[in-house]
C-alpha cells in the first residue's frame, strides 16, 4: 500500500475576503477555493512546532498530494464533519514533492459561527 491510499478524507479550502454590513462594520465572508483528498491526525497535545524561522501552533495535521501545494497559510480548512481549522503551516518534508503535511489548527470561534 502507498500513502496515498490512505487519501480517504474529503476536504474544503476557503479563502477569506471581507465585505461591509448593513452597520458600516466588516465581515469576513469565506469562499471555496478547492476541495482535495488526503488523511487528517491530531496532533498529541498542543504542541509548538519550532523552526529557525517560524513557530506554528497546530492541532491537527492534514497529509495528501504534493499537487495541492496551492494551500496558503491565509486559508482555512473543512472536513467532511464540517469542522474549520485554521492553516498553519504548509511542508514539503524534505522538498521531495512527494506529499505535503498541513498543519492546521482547530478554532472553537470559527466552528461556532457556522
């Protein structure tokens, strides 16, 4: 079996925009910018992932294709349950373009508001 047999799991990317409410406010309106297959894991805890340059919070962990490297950290991330994860961070582990590993993290407002 490969790894991409385990590409069961549906997902949604959303990109966000905002637009003005009837008060003058802003809100921000999701749209859908893709859907693609891959597996999703929870991340034990709620680790830190420490690099040189960067620290991402995650609590979730997306794997699938490297076709789907489209995924920006500006995007956010439904199941097929419909829970929303915020991108964390995008990896190409080791750069070899054989899978990407999406850190997301689960975000109690965002799934109270849908």
């Amino acid at each position: 079996m490969s790894i991409q047999d385990y590409y069961t799991e549906s997902f949604t990317v959303e990109v966000g925009s905002s637009a003005v409410s009837g008060i003058g406010s802003w809100n921000p309106v999701w749209s859908t910018a893709g859907t693609f297959k891959g597996w999703i894991d929870y991340v034990t805890g709620r680790d830190a992932l420490v690099s040189a340059q960067y620290i991402d919070v995650a609590t979730h962990v997306i794997g699938c294709s490297s076709t789907n490297s489209w995924v920006l950290n500006s995007h956010r991330i439904k199941d097929s349950d419909g829970s929303i994860y915020r991108v964390s961070h995008v990896d190409n582990p080791v750069r070899r373009s054989h899978h990407l590993e999406i850190l997301i993290e689960y975000n109690k407002s965002d799934n109270l508001s849908t």
